[in-house]
C-alpha cells in the first residue's frame, strides 16, 4: 500500500464518519520503524530473520482512524500496518522451506510480508471522563485483525512461496491522559492467546496539539507473534519508535 492509497483511504473514513454524524474524530498517518527479531518456519527449517534472512529495520507507513459514535453505539476503531522485510540470507547447510530443500551456503533471497488490518470496537469507562474533568479516559472493547502474509524464499530459478490470510479476535484496552490543553499522553493494548498461538500489539504515544485541530505525535510501537497455522510456525516479534501527523474533532 502506498502513500497515496493510506492518505486517501484515511481521509475517506473520516469524511465518511463526518458524513454519518458522527460525535468525534480522529485520523492519523504516520511512519514506524521496525526491527524484526525472532524465527520463522513453513513445513520445515526454522530460520533467525536477522541472523540467517538478514533483515534488517524498515520504516513503513500505518494510518489509523477512531470514530465517536452516539448514544449507546460503539465506538470505532480503524488501522492499516503495512509491514514487509527482505533481504539476502544464509545459512550454514541446507535448509527445508515448504516443499523444496534449498542450499543455504549458496546465496538465496526471502520475503515475508505480514500486512495486517484492525476493526475494533470499544466503549469509554461511563463517567471516568467526567469525573476527571477530561484528564483521563479509558476504552475497553474488541478488535478484529486480518493479517495478509505471504513468505517466499528465491534460490536460482526456484521459487517456494506460502501465502495465508488470517482473522485474529483480540481483546482491545486503551487509555488517554490529557493534564495539558496542548498535550497527551495515550496507551493502546491489543492482544489475544489461543492454543499455540499469542498476538500482543502495545503502543505508546505523546501527542502535542499544534492548532486548534491538528496534532504531531511520536511514540514506540511493540507486536509478539506467536501462531501454528496451515504450516507455518513463527516466533516472531517487531518493535520500533513511530512519528504521525493527523487532525481530531
């Protein structure tokens, strides 16, 4: 997804939401730089991404949109996360990727993408808003993730891919802290555990109000992937400081 697409894809829920009368908004893009550390597998070897695949840090764009809904509706929560590394690996002796055996002391290539989408829906704690005069708010809720992945190691004219598109339920808390008219202080935690697999999403974020409706943030963003899914087992995790630009209403 490039930047074109993000922006635009954020500005039209927005204008949707406003559109739908909706009592807040909130829109954000921005740019995280990630580390990946962790092992990866598909029906074979386990591979060290930054050891044997060699990835190294990549910053890619993520945009983000929360709606205030009225009444007794919930609340909405958008996000888009592209994530991709690549590099040039190798490994001491063969190795076992899906169905084929490569050679890893000859020079091989890989790609793991793991673009993931998030839904939630959540609902502020009644009253704490209030009874804080708008210090401190706390969100509880669901989310639901769609993860598109696909893995592909290259050797020579051969080629061994797996592509998988996952739904992940998790539970979702946030909180907000605002002791200052022009600045915040904000917590997200998305997660869920299930049989073999374990999904942690945690940010941090400050956020200065630069104008009346427009803010910077900054921040640090960790993921733990854990799952066993359709062959493919990862133990992975991401982690890595973040800045965005965005405007609330």
């Amino acid at each position: 997804m490039g930047i074109k697409q993000l922006v635009g894809a954020v500005l039209l829920l927005a204008a949707t939401a406003a559109s739908a009368g909706a009592m807040g908004i909130e829109a954000a893009v921005g740019g995280w730089n990630t580390t990946p550390r962790g092992n990866f597998a598909y029906k074979g070897t386990s591979l060290d991404v930054k050891d044997e695949l060699k990835y190294d840090d990549e910053t890619r764009l993520m945009g983000r949109v929360k709606i205030e809904t009225p009444l007794f509706f919930p609340n909405l929560y958008l996000m888009a996360t592209p994530m991709e590394f690549n590099g040039q690996g190798s490994k001491s002796g063969t190795f076992q990727f899906g169905d084929v055996t490569f050679d890893g002391t000859i020079p091989f290539t890989s790609e793991l993408k793991l673009d993931h989408y998030d839904l939630g829906l959540y609902w502020g704690v009644p009253l704490l808003k209030t009874a804080t005069a708008g210090i401190l708010n706390v969100d509880l809720g669901i989310d639901a993730r769609l993860i598109d992945l696909k893995a592909e190691v290259v050797q020579g004219g051969v080629t061994e891919s797996k592509s998988l598109v996952l739904g992940v339920p998790m539970i979702y808390a946030g909180v907000q802290v605002k002791p200052l008219s022009w600045f915040a202080a904000e917590g997200e935690a998305r997660g869920m555990a299930y049989g073999d697999n374990r999904y942690y999403d945690l940010i941090a974020r400050g956020k200065l109000i630069l104008f009346d409706h427009l803010f910077a943030a900054a921040g640090y963003r960790y993921e733990k992937i854990e799952i066993d899914e359709s062959d493919i087992k990862a133990d992975v995790d991401f982690g890595g400081p973040f800045a965005e630009v965005g405007f609330q209403f």
